[in-house]
C-alpha cells in the first residue's frame, strides 16, 4: 500500500515538473502568451466583482500608492465577468524609486486585485507547514512562484 502512495506522490511531482518544462518551451516557441509588452505600455488585470466599488474611495493601496503616475482605466471584462484595470506609467514620470516600471505596476495590479476581491494579499512564503528540503523539482517550483509574482504566470 505504502509503495502505491509513494508511486502516486512520484507520478504527481513528475506532472508538475513536466507542465513547468512544457509550459516554458511553449511559451518560447511563440511570440507572446498575451502577457507581453504592449507597444504602448499598458498593462491590465480582470478582477471579479463591481468597478465602482473599486473605484469608491480610491483604489486599493498597492495601486494607490503609485495611482499619482500612473494613467488609469476602468472598463467592464467582457461577457459580464466583473471589470478591468489598464494602467500605464505617465509619459514623463516614473513609478517612486522603481528602476523597472512594467515589473512594479504589474505587481502593483496584482496586488490590487488580491486585496480588492480576497482582503489580503496572497503569499507563498513563509509556507505555514515550515521549510521544505531542497529537491530538483522543488527547486523548479520555488523559481516558478518567484517569476510568477511580477513577470510570468502562475
């Protein structure tokens, strides 16, 4: 019985590290996974809920904290699935003591988006279940939850 669990705890781990190999060869194939860079610098997040009250008192603060350079709009997602946020950094400013503006209001959206519809925003460390020993495999989705936060998707 015990071999069986640990064959599926195998066969498990092996998927994942197998979508993550896969998913990145993919993503290189092609020109973009819709998350590239627009040619004029906007980027957006779907958030699921009612635009005004997203808009009521001002936006969530890891938006509102750098909403004074920043140009934003607010328009319903299609099929009626709550509302999106484009913002773009203003020509002529910059995002307060950010070297990388795309990664920071990326992040700052995602942000915006977690506290808008969860309360908080979501960390992945520290795990609640303590430290994990280093593993291959544990490594590649350590990197993944890394890049996933102001670059890629997770």
């Amino acid at each position: 019985m015990a071999g069986r669990a640990a064959a599926a705890v195998g066969i498990g781990v092996a998927s994942v590290a197998a979508g993550l190999v896969a998913r990145s060869l993919v993503k290189k194939g092609r020109e973009s996974d819709g998350d590239g860079e627009h040619p004029e610098g906007w980027k957006a997040v779907t958030i699921l809920g009612d635009a005004d009250d997203f808009t009521s008192g001002g936006y969530p603060e890891p938006l509102r904290r750098v909403a004074d350079s920043l140009e934003i709009r607010v328009q319903p997602a299609p099929g009626d699935k709550g509302f999106e946020v484009h913002a773009r950094v203003r020509e002529g400013t910059d995002l307060p003591g950010e070297k990388d503006a795309p990664r920071k209001l990326r992040q700052a959206l995602r942000d915006a988006k977690q506290v808008f519809e969860t309360g908080e925003i979501l960390r992945v460390k520290p795990r609640p279940h303590g430290e994990r020993p280093p593993t291959l495999l544990g490594g590649a989705v350590d990197k993944a939850e890394a890049d996933a936060k102001g670059e890629g998707v997770l």
